[in-house]
C-alpha cells in the first residue's frame, strides 16, 4: 500500500502539478485549504503533508501550527513561490520537515516527500523499538528477539536457578560475558560477587596463584598472602572466559575443585574449601583440543553439563535494529548527544553486513556514526567503510536514494572548498544563494544562524 500523502494549495492548477509529480509513489489527497485537511484529516492523518506557504484566510506557517498541535507525528513539507531564507528559516523554526521552492522540479519534491514519509517511519519503528528494548531486555540485559536468541534466553533462564556448570560457546564479540552476566543476575547466588577472569590473559608462572591463591613466602615475590579467584568468588559466580587456553597442569587441579569444591593454595599444608557456581566460556572447538590432546577430556565433559551456544550476529540479523537502538541509548549518553534515529539506508547496510566481529563490532560502529552524524539521523555514509552495502542503494526508490547520497557528497565536499562560506560556495556551485542554503540546510550541514553570519 502507497503511503497517503495530503496535498494543500488554493490553486486547483497547484494541486494537479502536486498530484502528478507524488502519485507515482503516494497515494494523494488535494485540499483548496488548511481548514478542509484539518477537518478530514482529523480521525485519519496521513504519512506526510505538503502544503502551500501563501494561501487566503489560514496561511501555511498558521496552518503547520494547527498540524502540530492535531497530528504531531505527521511531517510537514511547505512549498511557496517565496523564496527568501527568511521564509525558509522561518518554516523550519516552526517545525517543517522539509522547505521546497515553487516552481518546483518533479523528482525533487517527490524526494523530499519521500524523506518526509520515511522520517516519520523511522520515528514510529524507533519509539517501538524501545518498547521491545525495554521488554527484551528484562532482568537479564540481553537484547534479541530472534528465534536463536529466544532459544539462549530460554536456556539460560532455565540453568541459571541451578549451580550446574555451563560453558558458552561462541564466536568473539558474541557477548559471552554478558550470558555469564545474566547467569548470575538471574541465579540465587545473585547478592553475592560475580568475578571474572579471562584465561588468556595470566602468564603461565602466575596462573596457579592467581586461580587458587597462594600463601606469604610460598615463591620469590611472595611477600603476602593472595586470596586467588575461587576464594574471591566465594557463594557467587567466577566465570573463566576463553578456557581452552588454560595451561595442562593447572587442568587436574581445576576439575578437582569443580567435583569436590576444595583446592589448595600454592605454599599450603591443607585444602580450602569453596561455595562458587563456575560459568565457562570459549570461542573455539574445545572438542577438536580434546582430541588434539590439548584439553583434557574429563574436565570438557565436566564444564560442559549445560552447553550455551551463542549466535554470530549474522545468524540474527533481525536483531540488528533492536541492538542499534540499545548501543543508541547507551552512547549518546555517554557522549552528550541526543539519541540519533538510523535513517533506512543506514540500517540496510548494516543487515547486508556480515558483521565478522559481531555485536562488539556492532556496538563500535554505533558509536563512531554517533560522533560523526551532523544531521538530524545517522546515515550510510557515517557508517565505516566497509559496512557501506551496495544493497542498501539497490531495489525500490534506489535511484533517488543514490542521488541524494550524491548530493549530499557534493555539498560537503563543496563546503570544504569554500572553507564553509555559504557565499563563495553558491559562487563555485552557481547557485543563487538562499538555493544553495535551502539544500544545505535540507542535509543538516548548515543551520540559519550560521547562513545569516557567513557571507
């Protein structure tokens, strides 16, 4: 179905113009003045309107008041023969989504209508998407609503009452830690410490002390006693991450506190006991180091009683909204900007993706597009390099797309040129100025306050 677009102008000659120009995409309604779309409009409001700034009796500016105050979620697009940057700031101070020049060409207005339609989309799908965000998430903190994702959190929400151990497999960057996380929030043991430790990361002379803890003068260096990570994770959840990488020795010794929940303290006389409920996790095939002879096969079969496997992002690109919006709400905070919506060809980029760093890779491209947006929404070009699908110019309305994509370059690029003179740029362009302006000022690169200070 089209999206309906209402058309307003008190000339019938206008309104024809309007309706050819739109009809090919929009579904269009002609009204002869504000009072008649208000009056039909107000039980139904339609995706976008566009409407005349000078007409007879209620005028556009009075008239996109009157929108706002009805149908605040409808964007509005003024359209009039005058064409100064005063009307034009004035138009979007007041709250127009976009400023069109009569006479106008086809493919523009249509563009900018199609902006319009497709802003107002994305503000609907972003308020939605907090509403699943806010649900998802739950107790746990977990963000997906795939059918693999569901599945994770099913198992998790069922193994984490337990003190079984689990072992979470997956990729990097699938979010490993936080499954462990959610493990312990959800667990009875959730008053109690959540200690984390990634194997990799211990020089082998130290890896004993550091897991089971050592006395003072046990070895050089020792000049106090080390409580060691199990002791620290006492009635809470250690969770080992990237296990594989555990050195031989240390192997035994963790599979025996694992069964009887003692160990012994390097330098001491007699075992210690421990209350922990032991999380694992790893990004390779501890089967394939099983029987390479790396791993022993004991204490895989031991870690692994409940077995956690983690998705590549690829696996749920339908999550891919709901974490953008998640790592919005996050960043911007974070970074003191306001929480940008992803325009559509910025997020059909990023499902085109194939995301080989997964969520994290996700999460750092997020926050880059943050830092770097200067429009009112994050676009493709903001997104880095690689994530720049072709597919996200292909299919329906791909052409205009594409040419707004151009555009935009070419103005920026442009700007930089004229060292941001608004003045010497419509010189190098040969465009009238306030066209130049009204342009600019349609991407986000420049507001009014800085077109009325540059020559």
């Amino acid at each position: 179905m089209k999206p309906r677009v209402a058309v307003i102008d008190d000339l019938e000659q206008a309104r024809q113009m309007m309706q050819r120009a739109l009809s090919r995409t929009f579904t269009v309604e002609p009204f002869a003045s504000v009072p008649d779309a208000l009056a039909a409009l107000a039980t139904n409001p339609p995706d976008a309107i566009v409407t005349d700034l000078k007409m007879p009796g209620m005028d556009g500016l009075e008239g996109l008041k009157r929108f706002q105050e009805t149908m605040p979620e409808v964007p509005v697009v003024m359209l009039t023969a005058y064409a100064t940057v005063e009307t034009a700031v004035a138009a979007m101070r007041a709250g127009a989504f976009d400023y069109q020049r009569k006479p106008f060409e086809a493919d523009e207005l249509e563009l900018a209508v199609g902006r319009a339609v497709e802003h107002a989309q994305l503000r609907r799908d972003n308020a939605r998407l907090r509403r699943e965000l806010a649900h998802a998430q739950g107790e746990h903190g977990l963000v997906g609503r795939s059918a693999a994702m569901r599945e994770v959190l099913s198992l998790v929400e069922r193994v984490a009452p337990t003190d079984v151990p689990v072992l979470i497999e997956g990729e990097s960057g699938t979010g490993k830690d936080l499954v462990a996380r959610a493990i312990h929030e959800l667990s009875p043991r959730k008053s109690g410490p959540f200690v984390a430790l990634n194997v990799s990361t211990i020089p082998e002379p130290l890896a004993e002390s550091q897991l089971f803890g050592h006395e003072k003068g046990a070895f050089s260096g020792a000049v106090a006693a080390h409580r060691g990570f199990f002791a620290e994770a006492n009635r809470g959840t250690l969770f080992l991450d990237e296990v594989g990488t555990l050195v031989a020795p240390l192997q035994p010794k963790l599979l025996r506190v694992l069964q009887d929940g003692d160990f012994i303290p390097v330098g001491a006389g007699r075992p210690t006991t421990s209350d922990v409920r032991a999380v694992f996790a790893t990004n390779e095939n501890l089967k394939k180091a099983v029987d390479a002879g790396r791993f022993r096969e004991d204490l895989y079969y031991r870690i692994r009683v409940m077995p956690v496997r983690l998705p590549p992002l690829r696996e749920r690109r339908e999550d891919v909204p709901l974490l953008v919006e998640h790592f919005v709400q996050k960043h911007a905070r974070r970074l003191k900007r306001e929480p940008l919506s992803f325009d559509a060809e910025a997020l059909r980029a990023l499902h085109a993706y194939a995301f080989p760093g997964n969520v994290r890779e996700l999460e750092n491209a997020v926050e880059r597009a943050l830092l770097l947006a200067r429009g009112d929404a994050v676009r493709a070009e903001d997104l880095p390099p690689e994530m720049r699908s072709s597919d996200a110019v292909e299919g329906e309305g791909g052409y205009r797309r594409a040419k707004e994509a151009w555009e935009r370059r070419y103005l920026e690029e442009l700007l930089a040129l004229a060292h941001g003179s608004v003045g010497d740029a419509a010189t190098l362009a040969g465009l009238h100025r306030s066209t130049l302006y009204e342009k600019l000022a349609r991407f986000g690169l420049v507001s009014g306050a800085e077109a009325a200070h540059k020559p």
